[in-house]
C-alpha cells in the first residue's frame, strides 16, 4: 500500500514537557550548551557516523558533482561528500540549527577555505539559492522534523539535474522500534520517492540495532519513463 506522507519514526518522545521530548527536540534542532552536547554526541556515536558514511557512498559520488545535504547537523556526511567529488567538486549543507552549521563549518573548516563548500542556517520548507542544480542530495535521520514530507522531496526533485540521486535515510529510533520497523520504514521512504516523480526507485539495509534503511532514486533522464517499483 502506498502513502503519500511519510513521517518515519526517529523519535522516542514527543510529549510536551517530557523529559524525554525535551531530549529529542534537542537532537531534532540542537540549540544552546545542550544543543552542543547533543552535536557532539552525533559526531562520535558509531552508529551516527556509519549511517552517514554508508548513505555518502551509496551515491557513488564523482569527482566534480554537487552534492547538498538536507539537515548536515555536525558535518560528517559533508566531509565524506567533500572528499567523494573532490578539488573540482562542491558540497553545500543546510541545517535549522545555527549551532549545528557551526560545527559543521568547524569540521570543514578547509574545504570552506577553499571556497568548494557553503553552509547556510536554513529548514528545507525554506530552501536558500545554493547556486544551481545539483547531481545528489541527501538526508540522514531529519525526514522526520520535516513538515509535509512529501511537498519537499517533490522540491528536492526538481533541484536535481536528469539523472541526479537522491538518498534518505532513517534509522527508525520510536520506543519498541524493530527490523520490522525497518523494512516498513524503508518501503514507505521508496513510495514517497516514486510518489515524488523519482524513477529507479531503490532500497538498501545497513545491519545497526534497529537497521538503518535507505531509499534511492533518481531524476528521470530527458525521454525516460517513469516505471514504478514494487515494495516489500
């Protein structure tokens, strides 16, 4: 069955003036000393840096491509990207969160040197003119916070150029969350993609505690026809 809106669960709390719901708000927009704490925790929690350094290299990225990431919290995914395309390449990242562009820009203080990134404090419903097409876009663990998920991708789209990629990626964190959770997850982020005018429409499982899952798909080239996929 396919749904038009997904919202993946990647929280364990959302009631307000829970504890909890406070902790996860924090991870969702990191903001003052805890909103530091919480980016330093996302730069150094093994699972946190493999989902980025899986999702950057299921793109396949080549040198001289431009890359955007969507929610770039502390910069890993953007490190690796900076690395994938190279000298002639250029990576930019958005993020809600002015701590988090902060530590990105620290972590990348190089490549913003060279001039071969941008950082911008921005949400996705707001997009900032990053300067053109590009050939990726990728998302790790923020689909969730986005308000009306599918409106987004579907503008995500349209920045790509034909044949460009886009990855999103979830590890499902709600209370009780399974593999099961997983595979649900990862056929619903598949679904959107191909709702969104995606074509090759693909999913992918890294083995983390619930699994990680990623879906990709890529802008039809010019004559291309869209063939919709089949889900799990």
């Amino acid at each position: 069955m396919r749904t038009s809106t997904v919202r993946p669960a990647i929280s364990t709390a959302t009631r307000k003036g829970s504890f909890q719901g406070w902790l996860v708000r924090q991870f969702g927009h990191p903001s003052g000393f805890w909103g530091h704490v919480a980016g330093w925790i996302m730069a150094r929690r093994p699972s946190n840096r493999r989902r980025n350094a899986w999702t950057v290299d299921l793109l396949n990225l080549q040198p001289g491509e431009r890359v955007l990431e969507i929610g770039c919290g502390p910069g890993l995914a953007l490190s690796r990207a900076a690395a994938r395309v190279g000298d002639q390449g250029f990576v930019a990242g958005i993020d809600g969160s002015d701590v988090m562009v902060a530590q990105a820009a620290r972590r990348n203080a190089a490549v913003l040197a060279e001039q071969r990134m941008e950082l911008r404090v921005a949400g996705v419903e707001a997009l900032p003119d990053l300067g053109g097409p590009f050939d990726a876009v990728l998302a790790v663990n923020t689909i969730g916070f986005w308000p009306d998920p599918l409106t987004r991708v579907r503008e995500l789209h349209e920045l790509l150029v034909p044949g460009g990629r886009m990855a999103i990626t979830v590890q499902p964190r709600s209370k009780g969350a399974t593999a099961e959770t997983s595979v649900r997850v990862g056929a619903q982020l598949q679904s959107q993609l191909h709702d969104a005018g995606f074509t090759d429409v693909e999913g992918h499982t890294l083995e983390l505690d619930p699994p990680a899952v990623c879906a990709i798909g890529t802008r039809a080239r010019l004559g291309t026809a869209t063939v919709a996929p089949s889900y799990v």
